[in-house]
C-alpha cells in the first residue's frame, strides 16, 4: 500500500478543495491534456502510461491506473477528465499517487 505523507495528503486536501470550489462553465473548450511540467502533477508523481513508465513509489502488480480510479470519468477509449486536476484530461493508462480504488 502506498504510503501517504503529510505533504501529499496536504496537496490531495488542497485539490480536493480546488475541485469542490472550482467548476467549468457550460460550452467551456475541450480539456488540454495534463502537462508533464505540471506542478500538482509532478508532486503526485503522474505517468501517462504507467505501464511502460512506472514512477517511483508506484504498487508494482497492483493493477492501478487512472481508468480505474475514483477520480476518473472517461471521454474517450483513451482519456478521461480527473477530479485532482480538473482544468486538464488524463490518460486512462496513466497514474498518480492520488489513486483511490472505485468502489
């Protein structure tokens, strides 16, 4: 299980309270995919293919990706908009140290 340090959970706090607070106006323009150079994305440790490029800290064999995360709403067969970085679409194949199982 990947361990969550204050800092992270902080950033995940912080995110949560910029989706809550932030929100896309009807008719808005496509989302942008989310950018390596990211911020928020390089402190999550986001890969857009997790399994060719597995960062650190990531549970080897656990079958994680965004496709099946809580954050994750599909738009296409390959990306999908997330709760942690609103204003961009992910890679379903991708993955974050934000990942949280579907219930």
């Amino acid at each position: 299980m990947l361990m969550v340090n204050r800092r992270h959970f902080v950033q995940l706090g912080t995110a949560a309270a910029a989706v809550t607070l932030t929100g896309r106006a009807g008719g808005a323009a496509p989302l942008e995919p989310l950018p390596a150079d990211n911020p928020q994305a390089i402190a999550l440790n986001y890969v857009e293919d997790v399994a060719a490029n597995p960062p650190d800290g990531f549970p080897a064999g656990s079958g994680q990706d965004c496709s099946n995360c809580l954050h994750y709403k599909s738009l296409d067969d390959t990306w999908g908009s997330c709760a942690l970085f609103p204003t961009f679409k992910v890679r379903g194949a991708g993955w974050c140290a934000g990942w949280v199982k579907q219930s």
